[in-house]
C-alpha cells in the first residue's frame, strides 16, 4: 500500500479559510482591516508570479494589499526610505521584501529594516533570535506551514525524530528550531554530512530542504515515516514535448511513496502552505499590534 498523501493544496485552503474568518471579525469587532505590502525590486519571473499569487490571495482573504514595484536598479537609500514608510504605515501590518534582491542591494540591510513586528516572512534577526529563544515571534512562512501539517497529520510530534537537510536561514534551520519546540529531536543534515543516507533512515519524519532534484530516493526513509519535501525545482520534461518542463521536489516521490507512512507531494505540498502562512503571519501581526488575542490557528 502506498503512503498516505498529505494534501497540502487543500489544507491551505482551510488555512485561508480561517484566516479570512479572522479578518472579517477584527474587520467588523474592531474596525481594523489586516494589510499586507509586498517590495518587489527587479524583473526576477518567478518572483513576479509569487508577488502577483500573493497580492491576489491577500486580496481574496478580505485583507488590505499594497504593492510598490521597484525598477531592477533601484538604489538602497530608495528602498530602505520606502521600508521606513511601510514600518510608520498603521494600515501596513506586514511588510514582505521578496528575496532574491538584485545583488547592489544588501538584503540583510533591508530586512533588518523591517520592523520586527511587521516581519511577516519571519527573517530579522530579532524574529530569528526569538524563534530560538522560544519566544513569541513571527515564524518563517514555510516550516511554520510544514509544522502545520506535521501537527495536523500526527497530532503530537512528542519523542519523534525529525531529519531536516538542508541548513538554510529560510527552511532548515528554523524548521529544526519548530520541531524542537513541539517536543520532537531534531537533527539538520547539510552537504557535509557523512552517510546523509543511513541519517536520513534513523528518522521518524524528515523534511527534505535541498534544491536539488528527487535526491532523497525511497530506500533512505524508514518505512512508515513521513516525509515533508520542501523542494521546488524546475527540470526538463521531454515526454511533455519538446522543451517542456515540470515542477519536482527533492525527494524522489515515486520510490519514497512506497515506503513512507505520509509524504507531501509536488506540487501540492508545501507550496501551498507558504503562502496560507504569509496572510497567517499578516493576520496574527494585525492582531499583536492591536493588543488582542492570538488568532486561534494560525500559528506553531
Ligand atoms: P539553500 O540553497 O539555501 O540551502 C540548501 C541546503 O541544502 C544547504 O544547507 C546545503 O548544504 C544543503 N545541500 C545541498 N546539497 C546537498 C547534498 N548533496 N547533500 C546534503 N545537503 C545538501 O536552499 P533553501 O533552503 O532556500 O531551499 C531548499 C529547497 O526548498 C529549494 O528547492 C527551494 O526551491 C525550496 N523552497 C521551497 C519553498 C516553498 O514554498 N515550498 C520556499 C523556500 C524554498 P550546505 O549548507 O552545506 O551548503
């Protein structure tokens, strides 16, 4: 029997349920409606189509969307002067730079700029170092939104052994640092990691962060464990036609569904979830600036 297949296209969707329902109470109880800005700088494709994907769903869920476009050579005194007016925007309650930033811009500068509270992608230092010190903080969107379905599917994560790799700033390393808080052991695997195949076997759950195409084959998971592929990479697809292309994780889904208990698959999986999170995290710093109470499900 093949694995379980975790949903994540349909889970985002009761996400954005949820995050519209709280929208329209703070909206209607307290006169504030959430809003979220996104900087996009230059003409990067895939960029252009995750900020367009955002815009629509913020709109959707009944949220406030401000877009500023910025030209390729914009200068960093331009954008950081436009991150300062976001942070004094009270209709601004998240502000999102979509990374990568053309490579004159110093990143860490600007989203260090961001106020943290804004910091709906979860990535200024102060948000990080809160994140490790088990304090409230804004959760990047996709392990907060792999962590989501983990706790949907298992319920408790108490005592399982979780295997992240990949050590990114984005994924890995604040995926470690959620399992860790819901009780799991959490071990990150990067490039230098001896025998990545016999660490990967010891896991209850693994969560593949890697970028690189179907690397995590089926004879590395442990049978029954469940198996989160964060992985988005786009390879050629001769037998679509000439030239095509098709979207696959870094987990080799067709070897890894035979013997894992649960797997996201991709597209379908995370994707979906990072998104649900970002109008989540928006939703949740609306609430936070406000002095009311979490919202309930949105959060780790
Ligand atoms: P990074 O390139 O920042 O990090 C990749 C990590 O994988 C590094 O820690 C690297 O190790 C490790 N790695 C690379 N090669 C190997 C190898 N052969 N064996 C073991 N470890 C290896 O990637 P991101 O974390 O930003 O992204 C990872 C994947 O997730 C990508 O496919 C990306 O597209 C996708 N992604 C998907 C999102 C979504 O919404 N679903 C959001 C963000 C990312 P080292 O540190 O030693 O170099």
């Amino acid at each position: 029997m093949g694995a379980h297949i975790i949903d994540g296209k349909a889970f985002a969707a009761t996400v954005r349920e949820k995050v519209a329902g709280h929208v329209s109470r703070m909206v209607e109880e307290h006169g504030i409606k959430p809003g979220l800005a996104v900087v996009l700088v230059g003409e990067d494709p895939a960029s252009q189509v995750y900020v367009r994907n955002k815009g629509k769903q913020t709109a959707e869920s009944g949220m406030a969307s401000f877009e500023h476009k910025l030209p390729a050579d914009t200068d960093e005194a331009t954008l950081l002067a436009i991150v300062e007016k976001l942070n004094a925007d009270p209709a601004v309650h998240g502000i999102l730079v979509q990374l990568p930033l053309p490579a004159h811009l110093n990143s860490d500068l600007i989203i260090n700029t961001i106020a943290p509270e804004k910091d709906v992608d979860g990535f200024h230092v102060v948000n990080v170092g809160r994140l490790g010190a088990g304090l409230k903080a804004m959760i990047p969107c996709t392990p907060l939104g792999s962590l989501m379905m983990l706790k949907d599917f298992h319920g408790d994560l108490s005592g399982m052994n979780a295997v992240i790799v990949g050590r990114s700033n984005i994924v890995g390393k604040p995926m470690a640092q959620l399992l860790l808080g819901a009780n799991a052991t959490p071990t990150i695997a990067h490039s230098r990691t001896k025998d990545l195949p016999d660490v990967v076997r010891q896991a209850d759950i693994v969560v593949a962060a890697v970028g690189r195409p179907e690397m995590v084959l089926g004879d590395w998971i442990k049978p029954g464990a469940t198996v989160i592929d964060v992985g988005i990479n786009r390879v050629p697809a001769p037998e679509k036609g000439e030239g095509k292309h098709k979207i696959v994780g870094d987990v080799h889904f067709e070897s890894a569904e035979k013997v894992a208990g649960a797997i996201t698959p991709v597209p379908g999986g995370v994707g979906p979830m990072t998104i649900a999170c970002l109008l989540a995290n928006t939703v949740t710093a609306a609430a936070r600036s406000a002095g009311l109470p979490e919202p309930e499900g949105l959060t780790a």
